[in-house]
C-alpha cells in the first residue's frame, strides 16, 4: 500500500520540476560564433633577378714562389724585412762571393792565355800554309798546323764558355726575387752554409702574389649541365668568348662583395666525385683576399630577368612538393602547388603557381586549412623578408653547393 502511494508522488514531483529546468535553460547566453583565424597576406615581389648558382672553395695564389739558391757556399747578409713587400728583382740574400770572384779572375786569364795561343797558331799556320803552296812544306806538315789552329780557336771557346758560368754563378751569390709579391721570413740565418744546385737547394724563403687571386671551386654535374644548355640555347657564352661572372664573399662578409671572373675550366668531370673542377680569377689590390680562405663563390648563369619572389616563410612541405596558401576575393584560403627557383636574400623565386597579383598567406599558416575562411591582415612582402645572414664558420668547404630550387 506504501508503495502505491510513493509512484503517484513522484511522478509529481519530477513533472512539476520539469518547467522549471527548462527555464534554467533558457536563460543560458546563446554560444559566439568561431571567429576565422588570423593570418598575415602579402602580394609577391616583382624584382630583377640574376640567376646564378652557388658554391664553396678555397682561394689560392696566383703564383707562388720557393727562392732557392742556384750556388753553394755561407750565407752573408738578409736584406728584405719579414712578410713584408718585394719587388721583382730585389736582392733578399747574399752568398760569400770571394770563391766566385776568384774563379772569374782565373778564367779571365785563362781566356787571355787560350787567345794568346790561338793567336800564335794562326800565325805558324799562315807561315806553314805559304811554305805549303812553294812546295816547301809536306802535306802532313801543313795538316797538322790546321788542326793546331783550329784546336786554339775551340779552347778560346772553352775558356770563354767557363769565364760566362763563373760570371753567372758569381751574380748568383745575390739571390733576387722571382716575382713581387709578399714574402715569408727567413729560413736560414747569415752565416749558415747554404746548398745550391738543382735537386737539393737549401728553401731560403717563400713568396707569394697577392692581386689577383683565384678561387678553385668543385662544380657539380647538375650545373654542369645546366651551363652548357645554357650556352647551347644561345642564353649564355662560355668563358672563353665571354668573361664569365664570378662573385666572391668571405666567411665573414656579407653577400659577395668581390667581382670577377671565371678563366678556367678543367677538361672532365672527376669520375669520382661526379664534380667539374673551375677557377675564378678575382683582382685584389687592397689584399682583403688571401690563399687559403674559405670562399663563398657565386656563378652567374645568363642574363637577369624578371621574377616573382615569396618570403621563404610563405612556403610549406606537403608529400615533399612545396606548397603555399592563397587568399581569394571572399577570404577563402586556397591550396597551391608550386615550383619554386633560388633563394635570395630570403626570397625564393617562384617559377610556377603564384601571380604578381595573387595574396599569400606569410604568417599564420599552422591555422589555416584548404577551403576555410581566414581574417587576413595585409603588409608588404619586402618587410617580412629580412636579408639572410650569409656569414659561415670558417670549416672545410663543401664539394659543392649549387643554389637550384627543388
């Protein structure tokens, strides 16, 4: 009988509560709607653009010379200051020349006393030969009055030959330089003896020419191709009709502040490396450059043009195809397949996909999605682009390093 009466009550009380649940209810603010991500827009860049390709070296020396003697004996005097400026032709060292002296004063007597014989031969061989022809002489006589005469004559000759290599060695006890340029310390101190000759030469010192300089770059089989294309399609000359443009930075530099030019190709591909050795010849009258530096090298390839350019930011990997988000008339973000060129100064030039026209999504893009709505805010595509810093540590350069696109 309780049990009756309990159900009854119950269901009372949960209808009774139900009007007031549902007030509750109403009374809740109704949700915002999702407002669209923010994202930042930017028109892409029409810029003149040099195409070109890039790669890592080491600059080298122009000429580079070891100074040897060329006569033996005990070194007297230095005359040039360490790493400083010569001259070709300055006089650096100094052998003891009294030995050299004294043989070239020998051999001048010596070609005093064969000319002094050769003279008295010809004179008993014209006496003899007037004998001869009265028939007061015999043959062999006459014949062996020549071969004295000629004899004299060739030790004239010899005498002479000798007098010029003592003159030779005794100029050589001064050693000058072979090119100018600058040069290193002394390797030797006076008073050493010192070897000369070939083979086994005592290394005094070294010079090196500063101005120009090379850079020997390892170009890849990829630009190798491209080039000759290139000159092929009449879009480029070879280095040998044309000067070929090179430029040149530092690990420390910014962009290649040095011009020059390309004046060396080698005559194959190394099977090895796949790689095409080139020399770029750069002038260096202030010295900046030095043998041995890490060397950005940069190739121009063809003549400029124009090109569109992205911030490097805009641009998105999807499946290993780069992409990027472009904003139509209603704010709808739309998904872009491109194919993109070299990187400059953190602009990638666009070969395919963007117009001049187009608004690309530059920041913000982790929030967009295909076909979704965004709240674009515009700018300028120059200012979200900052120069790339082109510093590098100083280590081993690279093979290569071609700046294709890809």
């Amino acid at each position: 009988m309780r049990a009756r009466t309990r159900r009854p009550l119950l269901t009372c009380v949960i209808i009774l509560t139900m009007p007031f649940a549902g007030c509750e209810d109403a009374r809740k603010p109704m949700a915002a709607p999702t407002r669209p991500p923010a994202v930042t827009i930017a028109r892409p860049l029409v810029r003149d653009y040099q195409p070109h390709a890039d790669f890592t070296g080491r600059t080298e020396a122009v000429e580079e010379v070891e100074v040897r003697p060329r006569v033996s004996g005990f070194l007297e005097s230095i005359f040039f200051q360490a790493g400083g400026e010569v001259m070709q032709g300055d006089v650096l060292f100094e052998i003891d020349a009294r030995p050299y002296r004294a043989e070239v004063d020998r051999l001048e007597a010596e070609v005093v006393r064969a000319e002094a014989m050769a003279k008295q031969a010809e004179v008993e061989y014209a006496r003899l030969k007037d004998l001869y022809e009265k028939e007061s002489a015999t043959q062999i006589e006459f014949e062996r009055h020549i071969a004295s005469r000629d004899s004299s004559k060739a030790q004239v000759a010899a005498a002479k030959a000798a007098l010029d290599r003592a003159r030779l060695d005794l100029e050589w006890t001064k050693v000058t330089a072979p090119i100018g340029g600058r040069i290193s310390r002394n390797y030797v101190d006076a008073g050493n003896l010192v070897q000369g000759g070939i083979g086994s030469a005592t290394l005094l010192t070294r010079i090196v020419r500063f101005d120009p300089m090379y850079a020997y770059i390892d170009m890849d089989e990829r630009t190798v191709l491209t080039i000759q294309k290139l000159i092929r399609d009449g879009k480029m000359q070879g280095y040998r009709q044309q000067n070929c443009a090179a430029r040149l930075g530092l690990a420390i530099e910014q962009g290649f502040p040095h011009e020059g030019g390309i004046d060396f190709v080698e005559n194959k591909i190394d099977a090895n490396t796949g790689t095409l050795r080139v020399r770029a010849v750069f002038p260096n009258s202030k010295l900046i450059l030095s043998p041995g530096l890490f060397a950005r090298v940069r190739i121009l390839l063809g003549e400029p043009s124009s090109a569109i350019m992205i911030s490097e930011k805009a641009i998105s990997f999807d499946q290993g195809q780069r992409f990027v988000y472009v904003m139509n008339e209603k704010n709808i973000a739309e998904y872009r397949l491109i194919e993109v060129g070299d990187l400059e100064d953190g602009l990638r030039v666009i070969i395919k996909g963007v117009g001049p026209n187009d608004w690309v999504v530059v920041n913000g893009i982790q929030r967009v999605r295909p076909g979704s709505a965004v709240e674009p805010q515009r700018v300028d595509m120059a200012a979200l682009s900052a120069p790339v810093d082109r510093t590098v540590p100083t280590t081993q350069p690279a093979t290569s390093a071609a700046s294709h696109g890809g």
